[in-house]
C-alpha cells in the first residue's frame, strides 16, 4: 500500500506545495512574512536582527538559487539564530533555505522552529511538505498533526483540509479524508471557482476508495490528460470504470477498464484489495 501512496504524494506535492509554500488564503501575509517582515519572534539583539537582515537581502538577491549562495545564507540565518536562541524565525529560515538546498537537515530545524512557535501558518505548512517529501510512516503522522494544528488555527484556510486529505490514503482513514478534501474543495471555490487538477485528482481518488465509483469518474475524467500515465490514476480510474460498468451493464465502459487496467506495468504493486476486485471475466 505505501508504494502506491507515495506516488499520489510526490505528486500533490510538486503541484501544490511550492518551495514558498505560499498559501492561496494567505498570499499577502505570506509574502510579507518571507520578505523579513511580520515575525512571530523578532529579536531583542541588534546584532541578531542585522545578521538576519543580510540573510534576507541575499535570499532575494539569489533569483537563481545558486546552491553556494543558499549554503552562506542558511549560515547566516543560523548566526542570528545563535546570537538570539528565542529568534525561531531565523531558525526557520535557515531551514527554509536548507530545504532549497535539498538538505535533510532542514526537517529538523522546521521542528525546532515550530516547537518554538506554536501558531505559524508559514512554519506548519512547510513543515508537513517536508514531512511528505520523505514519505515514511513516522512523518507522514508528523504531517497529520501539523495539518489537523492547520485546521484549528486557521480553519478558514483550505491548505489544512487538503493536507489531512493527502495523508489519509496512507494512514487508512478514507472516509474522513473524503470529508476533508470536500471540505478543502469548498473553501478553494472561495478563492478561485476553477480548481487546481492535484485537488481534483485527490478527490477522484477518495471517492473511489470510498466506493463512490460515479463521482470518482466525474473526477478522474477532468483530470485523464494531466494523470493519465500515472500508476495510481490507472489503478482507481480503471477500478470506477469497472464498477460504474457493471451497475450499468455497459460493456463499452468495461472494455474502456479493461484497457486502462491492461497499461499498468507494475501489476504487482496494485494493493491486493484493489486487485482483487479488478476482475474482467
């Protein structure tokens, strides 16, 4: 089952979650926040506030992320850290900067950061992409918590819903991942009525593993040219189709299953409750 998560992770991630991870809902005090200002804990110290200031102007100077430069300025966001250990906004943002640098050292320092802080938007969101970006059992919980925190504190954001969605396949609570991505569906409808494919690709998916086939297609026909040679599209989409066909004896739809079924190369990774209702004959 972990295999076939996985993939609707990566997936949810790379369209969903931008390095910025700057949040529809949140846009203008987000990009306030990561231009330096609006901290949750602006140090006391001059010297701390002036190290991280520097920080700051190179981060932005960097357009184009050279990896040299990201590793100076995580080090200087770590000095003003060092300087002032109650600064947890430069202690995430030499996460931040670590994670643009592909450093597995950056989860450790978003938890240090949210622990110091317990009410960042900016710092529970990262912190829960990074945790899906590594994909095993201890921090995709880690990402639950943070997303069900996101839900609490700032429950007029969509990004919470969407997240504890996103971990459900994993953690086998389909019925209230359905719930939350339903949810998440509404309140992105409030920001913009045309929704992204990653959200309607997730619903898809939970409402076929919710058995709610019909919605399911409706869902995963919006979405066949951006999903359609991905593993897991294959898989529920070919398994709708199939169930829709039999409720309705069409054996046009049921050859349309068979085919999509028939192009998934990694049979074998298909879970075998799935498999087992993938029967043709």
């Amino acid at each position: 089952m972990k295999r076939i998560i996985l993939v609707i992770l990566i997936l949810s991630i790379n369209s969903t979650f931008s390095q910025n991870y700057v949040a529809n809902l949140n846009l203008a005090s987000t990009q306030n926040y990561f231009e330096g200002k609006n901290l949750y804990c602006k140090s006391e110290n001059p010297e701390a506030m002036k190290i991280f200031n520097g920080g700051i102007e190179i981060l932005y100077l960097n357009k184009s992320l050279d990896k040299k430069y990201l590793k100076i300025t995580s080090n200087i966001f770590f000095d003003a850290y060092k300087k002032d250990t109650t600064f947890c906004d430069a202690l995430f943002f030499a996460g931040y900067t670590l994670r643009l640098l592909n450093d597995k050292n950056a989860l450790a320092l978003y938890i240090a950061a949210d622990s110091s802080y317990h009410k960042s938007f900016e710092f529970k969101t990262n912190l829960a992409a990074e945790c899906l970006r590594y994909g095993n059992e201890k921090t995709i919980k880690i990402a639950r918590k943070k997303y069900t925190e996101i839900i609490k504190l700032f429950p007029e954001s969509p990004e919470g819903y969407y997240g504890f969605a996103l971990t459900s396949p994993i953690l086998g609570d389909y019925e209230k991942g359905l719930e939350n991505i339903n949810i998440a569906v509404e309140k992105y409808k409030i920001i913009n009525p045309k929704l992204k494919d990653d959200v309607i690709y997730l619903q898809g998916i939970l409402f076929s593993m919710n058995n709610r086939h019909n919605e399911a297609l409706e869902n995963l026909d919006k979405v066949y040219s951006s999903y359609k040679k991905d593993f897991n599209f294959k898989v529920y989409y070919s398994l709708s189709l199939l169930k829709v066909s039999e409720e309705k004896k069409d054996d046009k739809m049921k050859k349309k299953a068979l085919s999509i079924y028939e192009k998934i190369e990694e049979k074998d990774q298909i879970p075998k409750e799935i498999k087992d209702q993938l029967i043709f004959s």
